[in-house]
C-alpha cells in the first residue's frame, strides 16, 4: 500500500473522527487532534496518529509541532464554542494555530466555517459564490474575520469550506424541535446537509488539489421549516412541533452549484 500524504485533522469528534477514517481508506495518514483524554484510544485504535491539543486565548496546550510535522494539509474542525463561552475570543486561538502551521510550513488548510457568516433577511436572498457575508452576530463576526485572516495568508493556500446544518440519522435537528413551542421562522427555507456528503466533499477537495476558494455546500432542496420539520416529525413518530407564525420569517437559501461544479459533485444523502 502506498501511503499518499499526510494530513493534520484538528477537532476528531462527530464530523472529524468518521473523516479521518474515510481518509485512512483512502491510504492518507491522518493524524487528529482532540481535546479529550479519554478519546485518545478512540482514535488510535481507527489508526489515527492522536495528539492532545487545546486552542487557548494564550497559546495551545500540547504538542502542536510534532502534531503538524510532515503534514501537507491540516483541516480545521473546530467549533468556536461561543454558546458556552460568549466572551471568548476565538480569533486569538485561531492566530496561535496559523503561527503555528506556518512554522511547520504547511501548504494547504481547509478551515471548516458556516453558512451563519450570511445575514438571514426576510426575502430570502440567495447565497451564491458572488455573496459577501455579512451577519453580525459575535459568532458569525468572528468566523469571518478567521476566514480572511487565513484567506490572506500568503504562506499557505486555503479553502474555506462552508456548510449549512449538519446531521445524520443520530443527530437531527427535528429530534430538538419536537415538540417545542413558538419555533420562530416557520416559512424560512432550511439548509442542511447530511455528514456524508460533508465528508466526501473534503476528501474530492483534498483528492482534486481545490485551493484558494471559497465554497457554500447545502443540500440543494430547501422546503420551509415548518414544512419539512413537521413531516420529519410525524414520519418518525415524533410530537410535532409549534411554530410562531405571528412575526416575519427571516432566512436564506444556500446555493451549493459553485461547489457542483468546481468538484464535479454529486449529493448521496437527501434530506
């Protein structure tokens, strides 16, 4: 078996541990990160190279040289965790690590974003690749000043990869709506996207060299909240939900043909 190259998975947990197995099948050696002790043997034993690492506003916690070392490609899959910790900033952590990526001279870097970097408005603009994020919750000001800040490194390239909701069969957001009262944005479309697809989305831009771009994936059916929360409810014998009707729905709709294209891609999972 011929091992091609070497990647640097930062965050191994729902999305990043079944991608660096994906990876492993693919004959790429992938060492993870994670901030867990306890996954340490998770991940060793899917033959994953595993490092303890910790983004801190102060510095990272662990050995980030040697979990960098080597690799051509580090994919940044971390949330920014600004719900539990709204006063954090997460751009200071993200600055320690590309300090850190270019001392091991890394060439490229995915960094994992979001679709929430575009403001919901109440005639649901389309978001394409022409689009310019502009909302301004903290979270999603952060999110675009990390993507600049690595879009306008020069001493590595970088895509920056955004999707909508994620989910899988375990983890939808139905399971939370249900049964919940005056859920607002009933007529808002929705914008998910299966973990599979995310997935085989990073393997063809890591397999095809995809660089210096930027790229929205969403699956690309978008019927309305209540619409399609409702019927995933009573479809899996859940309690429906309840939505507000009262106010103005605000929402957008992501448009993933920029990313059909450039990879040729295909969507495996419908919602």
């Amino acid at each position: 078996m011929t091992i091609k190259t070497q990647i640097s998975i930062i965050g191994c947990g729902w999305l990043g541990l079944p991608l660096a197995e994906f990876l492993i099948a693919k004959d790429y050696k992938i060492i993870g990160s994670t901030t867990s002790i306890d996954k340490l043997k998770i991940l060793n034993e899917a033959g994953i190279e595993s490092f303890l690492i910790q983004l801190n506003e102060d510095g990272i916690t662990g050995n980030h040289s040697e979990f960098l070392a080597e690799s051509e490609t580090v994919i940044v899959n971390i949330p920014p965790g600004l719900r539990k910790h709204p006063l954090k900033n997460h751009i200071l952590e993200i600055k320690h690590l590309i300090t850190a990526i270019e001392r091991a001279q890394v060439k490229n870097v995915i960094y994992i974003s979001s679709t929430s970097v575009f403001k919901d408005e109440a005639h649901f603009p389309k978001i394409d690749d022409t689009s310019t994020p502009t909302a301004t919750s903290n979270n999603a000001k952060q999110l675009i000043k990390i993507e600049q800040m690595l879009q306008e490194n020069p001493k590595f390239n970088t895509t920056i990869l955004r999707f909508g909701g994620l989910f899988d069969d375990k983890r939808h957001p139905a399971k939370y709506l249900s049964g919940k009262k005056s859920i607002a944005n009933p007529n808002a479309p929705i914008n998910l996207i299966h973990k599979k697809d995310c997935i085989h989305i990073i393997s063809e831009i890591v397999g095809n060299n995809i660089w210096n771009t930027s790229l929205n994936a969403a699956y690309p059916d978008h019927p309305s909240k209540e619409t399609y929360y409702s019927a995933y409810c009573k479809d899996h014998g859940l309690e429906l939900p309840k939505f507000d009707s009262t106010r103005k729905s605000m929402g957008k709709i992501i448009d993933s043909s920029k990313l059909e294209q450039l990879l040729n891609y295909s969507f495996k999972q419908a919602l």
